[in-house]
C-alpha cells in the first residue's frame, strides 16, 4: 500500500482518517487520500494498534541541548545576537529554539527564559514563550531586553519574570541597544530607529533616515548611535538627541573595499560593537567570503580584522561583543561563538557552541529542521534530509548515521573525503530508486537535480540536470528552460540547457528512469530523464494562479511536496498557496483538484469541502 505525507504549516499535529501521527521534531500530517494504512508500520515497525488518536511520541531527537554543560558543548540553533555583562556573563539570543540562553563565568550554559517553543506568552521565565527571538541588550541592573522578532515586540526579563515593553508598532525588530535609561530599537522592517524608556511608556521614531538596520552601538558618551545599516551597505552614526544620521564607512555600493569612510565598500553589514576607538563591523558576500572589519573613529579607514573564504570555521558572522582584551564573533551559520584576540586575530578559537542544528549521530542523535523523508526498499533504514545533509537512522534502533554533504550550503559535486566537502543547498526533496543504489535530491538553492551514488565508497554526488544560480536562497530569478544536463555553467539562459528555479520536491517513478520534480518558484511541475538529464513539462502554465485544466492550460501556485502512486499513473502534489491537493494524470497531463477548496485554514470534511492550511509535503 502507498501513502502520501503532507507537511502543513500549524501549530497543532492532527490526524486525518487514520488516527495515527508522527513526530521528529517535525509536524507531519498522514493524509490517507486514496490508499490506505501503513506508513507508520512500514517505515517506522510501530504496530498501529499502540496509537491512539491524538498520541504524540518523539522518535528521534530532542528541542535544544546543552544546559548544565561547558559551552563548548551546547547547541544552538541559528542565534542572531549575543551580549556580555561586566562580569563576563554571557546572554544570547537563540533564535531559532526560541529561547534566552545564558553562559557564566565559569563557561556553563543554562536557559535564562523560554520553553523552546514559539509564542507570546509573559510571566515566570520558565513558562515563557518568544518568537525568533533576534536581538539583546542588558542595563545596568541587570534587566535582559529582547528584540522578539517574530512577535514584532519587545520583551523585558527581569526579576525571574518576562513582560511585554513595547507591543505594537515594530516590523522585524532585530537589535535593541541600552544608553542610560533608554532602549533604542532596530525597527528593521519599518527603516528606522526608534527608541522608549527602559520602564515602557511612548515609543518614539529617532529616525527613518536607516535601511534595514541590524545592530546597535554606541559612543562612550551615549550622544551617538552607531548602525550596521543593510540596506545600504553601511555603517552610520546617529545623534540620539536629534536623530541626526551621518555615514561613517561604506559608498553606499555592495562591494568589498577597504578605504576611508565614503571610498570604503560593504555587502552585507550585521553586527557591530565599539573598543575605544575603533568599531569591530561584521561583513558577508552572502556565499563564501565572511569578514570582520573595523574602522577607526577618528580617521574613518577601515582595515580587514579576520576573513574566511571558504565558509570554514567563520559562515555569517552576526554580533559582536568585546570582553577582557577579546572580541567575541556569534558566527549565526554555524550557531558558534568564536573569540578573537583584540591585539591579534590570528590567535582565535570556538568559545561556545557545536556545529549548528544539533548534528549529533549515533543512538542518541540530534536532528536540526529535517526537511524530507524516504525509506530504503530494504525496510532497513529512513533517510532524511536537513542542514544541508542527507542523513539516515536505523528503524530498529533509531541510531543515526551521516550519508552525504556538509552544514555549509553551497555547490560542490563528489564525496565527503576531501578538503572541501561534498555541498548542498537547501536539499528539500528527496527519492530513492527500487533498488536502492541511487538517491535524487531536489537541491533547492542549487536550482539543480543531483543524483547520489550509495554503492559508492565513500558514497558521492552527480548533477542529474540544471544549471545557473547556486546557493541562490530564492534571491535570483534562475529562469526556466526546458533542456539537457549540461556542463555547470553558472549563468542563465544557455541554449540546450535545462533551467530549474527552487525545486522542491521529487519522486521517482517505478520504472527508475524518470524524476517528477515541482519546479516551485516556476509554479510548473517537470519530468527528468535521468540517464542524460533531459527535462520536459508535465503540467503548469508558469503563472501563479489556480486553474485545472490540461498541461499549460492548469495553474499551480507555489507547488511543493509531490508523490506518485504505485502503478505510476498519477502524481499528487502539494499546492501550498492554493491550500489544496491537485492530482495529475500522467498520460494525459490532465490536473485535478483532490482536496481543498481554496480557503486557508482547518476543516475535517469531504475532500473537495475540506479545508486545508498551505500544505506541503
């Protein structure tokens, strides 16, 4: 019998028709549509009779780890600010699991507040709920104030208690920064700075003079704001008096060149902290090159502090914090901190933190955001993909074990054995062939089709087809062509070649010569050859809209998850904004709508009357 698994954006794990769910450290929908039970048995050897409605157990995994241990040893999930007191405690925002995490003097890391889960809820830290927590700040007191940038808020721990500060207004905070008694705020979404008193009250626009502002900080004095200005590739002061904005590095141009003040150039600045004189400015190119730069307050020059070029131990460093003759690097990327020798950065080392998204293998393994699930023929193993790897755990024991690619994202065919790794990015879909010797992955970022060799020894990536645009995070409209595999060009457009924009999801069909895959960002759904990478349409007009119908005549908007039924005659895909399941035939390139009408939200009914909430797989 054959399944389909849907993945649907909500906060609640429902079960529909089968009474069965299935969590790890994912929310999964089993939607029996047309076939029946057996997913649960089959994949992971639970016997359906131990469910009962509405039972929810973890399989793999936990939230977060590390509390109680050095900070060498704690996981953190994509944090985007850190902020040391003056006793060398450190408090950090971490982001992604929702939390305030602290490290003490003696490098042990506890939970300041927060459950892990995402909400807003106020009172005893413990019960706390945030958001995509983003930035951090302290005063002199002590008090944490939080840039709760999912909630659009700002929250205040204090006293073993968690507030709300300031509750509307903001659009993706993403710094916050403490003078004396006021708290002046990143209003990254709103383009500007603002500012209200540490004890709430009016919140106050400084100025709108800013683009996508991050971090904060400030002169000795506290009379000027210094901003890490996005949006416009550079680094500004402030007055907080009158909101002045005046530019202290950067042209204003994305680019890389150090110089003084307007002739220096920035791509994308993040974090920033001032050491007397000087400001330490985080800069990236936003693929492999990551920098620490400083300028020098009186002259304006700008000079390169560290760099890494090859995203090995620096990916996306974000915010800065000095402390005792160290500068102290939140690389996001890898959910580490590394600490710099002020006097010479050659002398660095990891302060805190194991690579991101809980990496761990092994019996008790960590998994981090997996994306996509699919069992080998021989019942032995599930491999999943996340973090840019392609990882697999025993269904007897559930111990993990890693298969192919590196926490980096990026593009690189081969195996893991060499000095740079094998690389994807953003691996979202993935299928293996009946046999097993071969896995397919759609490499999302990649705009590519990869094929992987499990017989191999070590086991090594191909392209199947595409090319264009890496490690593009859906920023380049990569086209779309129908073609062949062609030599990696990384330009669009070539004759003959095929062009993909953020495939999603892919499915192998039984005969294991051909790949459906949903061309998401060209809202069309494609067939790969796999022996020579030859591509043709199956069904979409390439407009986002809705629309059955036959081959270019049907419309899909955003199609994502995608499966096959066991005779190969239909594909039933998961098209997330039209919050519905459409079916095609495959002969025929006919689409039908099979659940949903449209209408965003939750409602158990007959198919074409249920309502479903952006599906995905």
């Amino acid at each position: 019998m054959a399944w389909l698994i849907f993945l649907f954006k909500c906060d609640i794990i429902e079960e529909v028709k089968t009474k069965i769910t299935i969590k790890i450290m994912m929310r999964k929908v089993v939607v029996s549509l047309i076939f029946g039970i057996g997913i649960v048995s089959a994949v992971f050897g639970v016997p359906v009779s131990q469910a009962a409605y509405g039972d929810v157990t973890t399989f793999i995994g936990k939230p977060y780890e590390g509390d109680g241990g050095q900070a060498v040893d704690a996981y953190f999930d994509f944090p985007d600010d850190v902020v040391a007191d003056g006793s060398g405690n450190f408090y950090i925002a971490d982001t992604y699991n929702n939390v305030i995490r602290k490290i003490d003097t003696a490098g042990i890391v506890s939970t300041v507040a927060g459950t892990g889960s995402a909400g807003l809820t106020n009172g005893a830290t413990a019960s706390a709920e945030f958001y995509l927590p983003r930035g951090i700040a302290l005063d002199d007191s002590g008090n944490i104030y939080i840039a709760d940038a999912g909630n659009n808020v700002i929250r205040k721990i204090s006293g073993g208690t968690v507030s709300t500060l300031v509750s509307s207004g903001l659009n993706t905070p993403l710094g916050v920064h403490v003078v004396g008694s006021t708290l002046y705020i990143s209003d990254s979404g709103n383009n500007a700075i603002k500012y209200v008193s540490v004890s709430g009250g009016t919140v106050s626009t400084l100025t709108t003079g800013v683009s996508d502002p991050r971090k904060l900080a400030s002169s000795a004095d506290g009379s000027l704001l210094y901003v890490a200005d996005n949006g416009s590739s550079r680094v500004l002061s402030v007055t907080t008096s009158g909101g002045a904005v005046t530019g202290v590095a950067g042209s204003g141009t994305s680019g890389y060149a150090e110089g003084t003040a307007g002739n220096a150039q920035f791509q994308n600045v993040w974090g920033i902290v001032r050491d007397d004189n000087t400001l330490y400015v985080t800069d990236h190119d936003g693929f492999v090159t990551d920098r620490i730069r400083t300028i020098n307050l009186t002259t304006g020059a700008t000079s390169l502090f560290a760099a890494d070029q090859q995203q090995a131990t620096m990916i996306y460093p974000g915010a800065l914090v000095t402390h005792n003759g160290q500068l102290y690097a939140l690389m996001t990327g890898l959910g580490t901190i590394h600490g710099f020798q002020l006097s010479d950065a050659t002398v660095h080392s990891v302060y805190a933190g194991k690579e991101r998204f809980q990496n761990r293998t092994g019996s008790d393994a960590l998994m981090g955001r997996p994306l996509d699930m699919v069992p080998a023929p021989d019942g032995t193993y599930v491999y999943f993909s996340e973090n840019n790897k392609i990882r697999k755990f025993n269904k007897a024991t559930g111990a993990v074990t890693h298969v192919i690619g590196d926490t980096v994202d990026n593009y690189r065919e081969g195996s893991d054995v060499d000095t740079l790794p094998m690389r994807f990015s953003g691996p979202f879909g993935i299928t293996v062939n009946s046999t097993g010797t071969r896995m397919y992955v759609a490499d999302r970022w990649n705009n590519r089709i990869r094929g992987v060799n499990l017989e191999a020894s070590p086991v090594n990536a191909y392209l199947i087809t595409g090319a264009g645009g890496i490690n593009t995070n859906g920023t380049q409209d990569n086209g779309y062509q129908e073609g062949i595999k062609c030599a990696d060009q990384l330009t669009t457009g070539v004759s003959g070649c095929a062009y993909f924009k953020n495939p999603a999801g892919i499915v192998i069909d039984p005969s294991n010569a051909y790949l459906y895959v949903t061309d998401t960002g060209n809202n069309r759904v494609r067939k790969v050859r796999i022996s020579d990478g030859q591509t043709s349409l199956v069904a979409g007009s390439g407009d986002a809209g809705f629309a059955d119908g036959t081959g270019t005549a049907a419309k899909f908007n955003k199609p994502f998850g995608i499966a096959i039924d066991p005779t190969g005659k239909y594909l039933y895909v998961a098209d997330t904004n039209n919050q519905r399941i459409r079916k095609i035939d495959i002969a025929t390139s006919a689409v039908t709508t099979v659940i949903g009408t449209g209408t965003n939200g939750y409602l158990d009914a007959a198919p074409l009357t249920a309502v479903l909430s952006f599906p995905e797989y």
